[in-house]
C-alpha cells in the first residue's frame, strides 16, 4: 500500500487546545463565512459537537482542514467538551448536539437507547470508532523515579494522578490497562485485583476527567500520571516538559463517535472526512494513532517525532482481552464490580 506523506500546518488549531466545559460561542471555521447563491458557496451551517475534552485538539485540527472543502464551507462550530460519562448523559438530557465524539462505546450506546443516534451508528469500516491511543505513564522530565513498568507505579511511596472512573471513561481505559498487564505477564485475577489495591492505595489525585488529571499532574501533583499518549504529545507540544513511557504492555483506545438521528446533514459529512487520509493526519498531528497504517506524519511532542507510533509488544484491546464493553462494565465498573469494590475498600471512590 503506497504510504501518504502528509504535512500539516495548524497553527491556529494548536492555539485553540483549551478546554471548553460549556457550549461555547459560535465560532468560524473558515475565513469565508459562504452564502448560499449563484457563486456556489455554501450555506451557512451552524454544527453542535458534543465530546470528551481529549480529543478537542484533533478535532480543531480536522474542522480546520474540513473547512477547506465544499461541505465544510460555512459552517460555524458550537462546542461543549467535558468527562465523557458526563457529556453523554448531558445529551441524553437534551443538550443539543449534532455530532458527538465519546471515550467510551457506551455513552454512545446511551444515546441509542434514548433513540438520540441511529442503532446502526457503528456498521461501518471502523465501527464507529475515529480516533485512537495507548494508555501511557506520564512522568516527570528525566523520569527521577525511574518508571518503566506499570508495576514500578504500585511500589510503595509512587503517588498516581489518574481521573475518576466514575465520570471519566479515560479512567477506565487507564485502570483496564493496569490489570490487563498483570494477566499479560502470567499473573492471576486475584494477582490483577491486588495490583488495583495498590493503585488506589497510591492515588493521590482522581480528578472527573483526562484533561483534569492532567492539568493536576502539570500543576505538579503526583510522579506519574496514567493517560493517552495524545494528552503526553499534545502538551508537550503546549510546552511541558516532563516524559513518557509506552509500557511493552499496554491498552489500544478506541473513541467512537457518531451523528445524530435529527442532525444537520453536514454533520455527516464532517464525520467522513474524520475517517479519510487527510482528517486522520490531522488528529495524528495532535498526537493520535491514525487508524490507517499508511500514513507517514512527523509529530512534535512525541518522544521521536518521526515515529511517533511505535509498535507496542503487547498491545491489549477491549474486544479481544476483556470481551466487549458491555462485559467490562459490568465486570469491572458495575455495583458489584471488581474495581467498585476496590475504591470502596481503599477510600478513592
């Protein structure tokens, strides 16, 4: 397959990576402002993107480069972005989205069952999915602790800085990836669930959501935070300088997003051109793994810009290690679960 060598200028999307709790203003997204008419510009659209706060910059990135084309022409982009648990709720609720862009499967599922997206929201190519990471270990510059290993952050005296699986879905993602490593190196459930003792026991901080936690790690909480690799990459393209690891085993993140049943119809097409050569290159130049292997992106921030995705020895995903979504949830995160118990039994609910 011919490799695509995409370079990618986006300056002002990378001055736009500050987190949006509340729906914003509308914002132009192209330098035109189309009307409708006999020179064929586009109608002014005004789109309602509902997401978790990681991906913010990537989309940026995307609806800047979208609005180079003939659909995206016009269009001015409201925007709220938050835990993904919360967000999903909030739509369910009745907060208006067009497109929405979730950490988790399930609260997009939570849409389906309020009849908000189409129960067909994920039969395509990638089922539904259009950005994607690993959970990586996030330490200080120079890595002082000498963290390599995911179990190097459950020795004693390691503080955590990871958000709260209650209302963050990059909590689950970061917790599943910690007791996956266990099992991948030949260890027991009762081996895995220690390991969550530990982890809890040296949790130091449990923000609501990704962006929080990494703002508390910045702010100088903790020695090492579990996050994306993305959040890693994209501040330090922001300017932090700590470090951070790949672990050899590890977790793939996988973030659906869909449209909604009563959405403009640009919102579709905003989300086709996520999934092109093009709308990938964009997201990976904020620090995602593109989801076709044929894109060669130089990446700043990342630990080698020119592979800025290394091959991970052991790369553990949802579907085939922990049996879908709906299982895990309810293994793990229900009110019998595995990692519910735990934060009960060491305080970090």
């Amino acid at each position: 397959m011919r490799r695509l060598r995409t370079t990618i200028t986006l300056a002002a999307a990378a001055a736009a990576t500050s987190l949006v709790l509340t729906a914003c203003a509308p914002t132009a997204v192209d330098g035109s402002g189309g009307d409708a008419g006999g020179d064929g510009s586009a109608e002014p659209t005004t789109l309602s993107l509902v997401g978790f706060a990681v991906p913010k910059a990537g989309n940026d990135a995307a609806q800047e480069l979208w609005a180079e084309t003939e659909d995206g022409q016009g269009v001015t982009w409201e925007t709220s972005y938050g835990p993904s648990g919360d967000q999903s709720r909030a739509v369910a609720d009745g907060l208006e989205a067009d497109y929405v862009h979730f950490s988790l499967e399930g609260d997009v599922t939570r849409l389906v069952d309020a009849g908000i997206v189409a129960e067909d929201w994920n039969a395509g190519e990638h089922q539904g999915i259009v950005s994607q990471s690993v959970v990586v270990l996030v330490v200080r510059e120079g890595n002082p602790k000498n963290i390599r290993t995911w179990e190097d952050i459950v020795q004693p005296g390691i503080e955590i800085v990871t958000p709260n699986p209650g209302s963050s879905g990059s909590a689950r993602w970061n917790i599943l990836a910690g007791w996956g490593s266990v099992i991948a190196n030949g260890g027991t459930e009762e081996d895995a669930t220690e390991f969550l003792r530990k982890f809890f026991t040296n949790a130091v901080a449990l923000p609501g959501g990704g962006r929080d936690a990494t703002t508390a790690f910045t702010a100088g909480t903790g020695d090492v935070l579990i996050s994306y690799e993305n959040e890693a990459i994209l501040a330090r393209q922001n300017g932090e300088t700590f470090d951070y690891v790949v672990p050899d085993q590890t977790l793939l993140i996988e973030n659906p997003a869909a449209v909604t049943v009563d959405a403009d119809p640009r919102a579709q097409s905003y989300l086709d051109f996520v999934l092109t050569p093009e709308g990938q290159a964009a997201f990976a130049s904020k620090g995602f793994r593109p989801l076709t292997g044929d894109l060669d992106v130089e990446v700043e921030g990342a630990n080698d810009p020119s592979d800025p995705f290394p091959a991970v020895p052991t790369l553990l995903t949802i579907a085939d290690d922990f049996g879908g979504w709906p299982a895990a949830n309810e293994k793990f995160f229900g009110d019998e679960g595995i990692v519910t118990k735990v934060q009960t039994e060491t305080g970090k609910q």
